[in-house]
C-alpha cells in the first residue's frame, strides 16, 4: 500500500512540474509581444501573414473592404483580392509564356507569343471565377459604424496549368509546336521563382 502511495505522488508531482513549466513557456511568449512605440497603436490585420503568402502550389491575394454596408465592405475586399491575385498570377504566366516560347524553335515567334498571352488571359478570367476563399473576417468599426471585410483567396498552380494546356493543346495554330511537359516545367520554375519574392 506504501508503494502505491508513494507512486501516486511521484505522478502528481510530475504532473504539477509539467503544468508549472508550460505555463512558464507559454508567459514567456505573451511576454515577447512588444508594445507599440509611444503615439502609436497596434492594428489586427486578418487574413495576413504567411500562411497567406502565395507558394509552390498556390497563388494567394488578400483584400480588405470597407463601407457603411457589410455586403459592400465583403465585394470590395473580393474585388481587390481578385485584382492582386489576377495580377500575380499574369505576372507568373507572362514570365512562363516568354521563357517557354524562347526556348522553343518557333517559325513565326512573335505570332506563337501572341497567341500564347491571349489564349492564358482567357483562361486567368475564367479560372478566376473559381478561386477558394481560405480566410473572412469581418468587423464593425465602432468610431463611424461602417464595416470592414478581410478576406484572403486562392488558386491552384495545377488547376490553373490543366486549364491552359486544355486551352493551348486545342489551339490549331500552336498544337503542332506546342510541349506540354517543357510548359509545365517552365511553369512550374516561374511559380518557384515568384514565391521566392
């Protein structure tokens, strides 16, 4: 009976050390939070940091929208999420479109890079239609009453490549010359280089 008791303690013990050390753990981390400069204030910000950041696999974009409406404040922080992310990604598909068509032997370059720029704009609109909303928030001022919307978006890498080459395999002018595999490697370096940014 002694043993048992005694086991028992040592467990409580063990138990009461492991609790003291992770409420010191987490103290020390409220602790780091430094306070903002005087004449200053810290801001929330939803929707944002890092985990929003587009990557290897995703274009991401967040918005912010604000109005006296709430359905107003959510369009137009879709709208200007939409607006960054459409720019993202035509910045990614222009690069890949220039190295692709360089790296190629093309007759009549500058018409094959016409090509390839109107066909992946077509397909950016309409991907865009399909973008995933992975972050909303929305808040209400208290100083005027207006709302404020935070949203954050994305699309996927892939989805957005499947969609091009559907388009460009089916285009009777490039399918000829058009490489699939070279695309999508080409592709898939200028998503590497533009999260890196």
């Amino acid at each position: 009976m002694k043993a048992r008791s005694t086991g028992i303690f040592v467990r409580t013990g063990i138990m009461l050390f492991l609790a003291a050390a992770v409420a010191t753990g987490c103290k020390k981390k409220k602790d780091a939070v430094q306070p903002a400069p005087a004449g200053e204030e810290l801001v929330t910000e939803y929707c944002a940091g890092p985990e929003y950041f587009s990557n290897e696999e995703f274009f991401r974009s967040n918005g912010l929208g604000e109005s006296m409406d709430q359905a107003t404040a959510r369009r137009r922080a879709m709208s200007n999420a939409r607006g960054d992310l459409a720019a993202a990604i035509s910045t990614t598909v222009k690069g890949t479109t220039d190295n692709y068509v360089n790296s190629r032997e093309f007759n009549n370059r500058e018409e094959v890079q016409e090509r390839f720029e109107s066909l992946t704009r077509e397909v950016i609109n309409q991907e865009l239609n399909g973008v995933r909303t992975i972050c909303q928030q929305a808040v209400r001022v208290t100083a005027n009453g207006n709302y404020k919307y935070y949203v954050a978006i994305e699309l996927s890498g892939q989805e957005l490549l499947g969609a091009m080459n559907s388009r460009l395999s089916n285009d009777e002018r490039l399918r000829i010359d058009y490489d699939y595999e070279q695309f999508k490697k080409t592709f898939e370096q200028e998503m590497e280089n533009f999260s890196r940014r």
